[in-house]
C-alpha cells in the first residue's frame, strides 16, 4: 500500500486513490489546472468583451417577454452573487430557479428571499415530491455509496432542464466556476449524479415505493438533445470576470445582509450532514481539500491555512449528535437505523449499474473539441 501523500501545491492526498504526482510532488489536479484551464480561462477585457456578447444576445432574444433567462438559485455564495451581479451590473431580467428537496436550511430561504426582494424579481419554486426522495435517499443511504446525495442533486438540475425545455427557454445561467470549483471531487468520493441508470438501478434494489413524480434525467438529454437539437445553452457568467469569494461574500452582506455559511454547499442540511460527516467519517473522503485546493489554485487562500484548517474535523463536535438527529427523523428512521448505515460495508457506484463508459467517451469527445476543460474525476 502507497505511503500516505499530499500535494506540495495544494492540499489534495492519497485519499483520492487515483491522484498522481511528478517529481516535485505536485498533483496531476495542479497540473490539469496549469496546463489545460488556466491558458484557456479569461477574466480579462477578452472575457468580459466575451459576456458582453452573450448577454446582448440574451436580451435581444428576451424582448417583449417577462423575463429573458432562467438562473437557479441554491442560496449559496456563488448562485447568489451570479444573480446580483448579472442584474445590476449587466441588465438582466432572469426568473429566479429554485428546487426545493425538502432540505434547505432557515439561513439560505433568508438568503433566497433577500436577494429576491432586493433585486426586484420573481422567484419560481419547484418542490420535489418528499415521500418520493425520503424513499430514495434512504435507498441510497442502504446501497452503501459514498455519493448519497445524488437524489438531491438530480433533481434540482433535471427540474430545472425540463422547465427550461417546456417554457422554451433558451439560455440557463448557473453559478459554477472555475474560481472555486477548479478542482473536481475525485469520482470515487461523489460519482456523476446525472447517472440515471445507477440513480435507478439502486432504487430499484434499495427503494420501497414507485418515482412516479421525481424528475429523472439523463446525460445524453442534456447533454446532447437539450444544447444541440433544443438549442438551450447552459452559461457559467462567474469564469468570464474576476471572481473572488471573500470580495463576493462582502458585497452581499453589505448590499442585502446576506448570511454566511460555514462550508461552501452548506444551505442545504443534507448536504451538510453528506460532506461533513458521511464522506470523512465513513469513508475519509473531506471535500473540502477539493473546495480548499481550488482556492489555493486561484490564489484565494494559502496552502498554510488550508492545512490548519483540515487540521480540524469539517463538522461542529457540539452539533453533529443534534445533526444526526434531525437526518435520522427527517427521513422516518430511528438515529439506531441511520447509525447501521455508517456501520455498514462501504459500496461503491462500481457495485450497481451505471453509464460510466458514456460519460468516459463523451468527456473525451468534449476534451478533443474544446468544449470542455479539465481533468478526469
């Protein structure tokens, strides 16, 4: 077994089994990062001359209708300052897109409506079926995978396509960005949660009821079908201009008395519990050497404080008892059943059905093409 290792640049290690280093120890993640998206990523006058264009197209196709794009909105820092920015400084009139599963916490529905209220605009929520998730999330939570907030996720982005498909809308901004997210979770800690044929095959196996009204998609829908037949584009504005999180953070608590998180993914409690203490406890997976190294990378945080930081657990000792509680009564269940999942062999999504082999091939595709950057998972 390979010693123990982390990155001389950033703070990812051998906990990412697949991590690789060269001769001064620096990781393939620093090095996908320096070769294949920092030459091609412009938050200079060529990425703003870039947005400028997009946006002049957005609202030429939007005139005479109540609102000229869809933007989701999550309560986190960077859907928040992408829907504050988009609207005050380039002019937009976006419906605000969000997806309630059942698990936001009080903090981002305060942060939702601030931003909402202060800006002006409509704010459209989905709710999500709760017996159906509950049903699913536990399912997950009896497959043994690592990545059993797929349900979550799935949904909010497979709701928000298909709203964008049946309204004909055709342009949908997001706040992912390279800023904060240049590093990728390692596809062993959090597997693709597009993947409908695993999302299935481990209801099928692990679940009680029918999804009669979850939202389920796919990756060659929205991946394919919905940008080139539908002609619906997915933006990510933040990577076209300078975009730092503490500045972000600063302004929305000046302009809107915005709240802060203590984790990026926090404003939802699930996922709180999820990358906190089911990824480190159950299987030594910390998210946030992900979330820090992409800091570290776009020199928004010091490899020091990154490592003095992991130096602590990810959840509060004083509340994780009163988290594992609230998880555990939520989903119906006694805090002794939750605790048998943590127990339990650890699965991976290798042990269930799954379209690895297309996102493998459609990612290089994408690679060959240009039109995505960045490394494997």
């Amino acid at each position: 077994m390979e010693a123990y290792k982390v990155c001389s640049n950033c703070v990812m290690d051998t906990t990412d089994s697949k991590i690789v280093f060269d001769e001064q120890g620096v990781c393939d993640h620093c090095n996908t990062f320096y070769s294949d998206i920092l030459p091609k990523w412009h938050t200079d006058e060529k990425g703003d001359k870039a947005l400028k264009e997009i946006v002049t197209k957005i609202k030429k196709e939007g005139e005479g209708k109540d609102f000229d794009c869809l933007m989701g909105m999550s309560g986190g820092i960077d859907s928040s300052y992408l829907l504050y920015i988009m609207v005050k400084k380039y002019g937009l009139r976006p419906l605000v897109f969000h997806v309630d599963a059942g698990w936001n916490s009080q903090i981002a529905v305060n942060n939702i409506e601030r931003l909402v209220d202060g800006l002006g605009l409509d704010l459209y929520t989905e709710v999500i079926n709760w017996e159906e998730i509950k049903d699913l999330q536990l399912a997950f939570f009896k497959s043994g995978v690592s990545h059993i907030d797929t349900p979550q996720d799935h949904s909010f982005f497979a709701t928000m396509y298909k709203f964008a498909s049946n309204h004909n809308i055709k342009h949908i901004l997001t706040g992912g960005n390279y800023s904060t997210e240049c590093v990728r979770n390692p596809l062993e800690w959090m597997y693709y949660q597009s993947d409908s044929i695993q999302l299935k095959d481990i209801y099928k196996k692990h679940g009680a009821g029918k999804l009669k009204d979850y939202p389920v998609t796919n990756i060659l829908w929205h991946k394919v079908f919905l940008p080139y037949v539908k002609k619906i584009k997915l933006i990510r504005p933040l990577d076209f201009f300078p975009y730092d999180k503490n500045k972000a953070m600063k302004t929305l608590v000046d302009e809107f008395g915005y709240q802060e998180y203590p984790q990026k993914h926090f404003e939802s409690r699930f996922t709180r519990f999820y990358e906190s203490f089911w990824l480190p406890k159950k299987f030594g997976f910390d998210t946030r050497k992900v979330q820090y190294s992409s800091l570290i990378l776009t020199n928004q945080m010091t490899r020091e404080d990154a490592l003095e930081k992991l130096k602590h657990p990810a959840y509060d000792p004083k509340t994780i008892k009163q988290d594992f509680e609230y998880i555990a009564t939520k989903l119906g269940i006694s805090v002794k059943e939750l605790q048998s999942y943590m127990d339990a062999p650890n699965k991976t999504y290798k042990d269930y059905k799954s379209q690895d082999n297309i996102y493998n091939i459609g990612a290089k595709v994408m690679r060959f093409l240009g039109l995505e950057k960045g490394g494997k998972r």
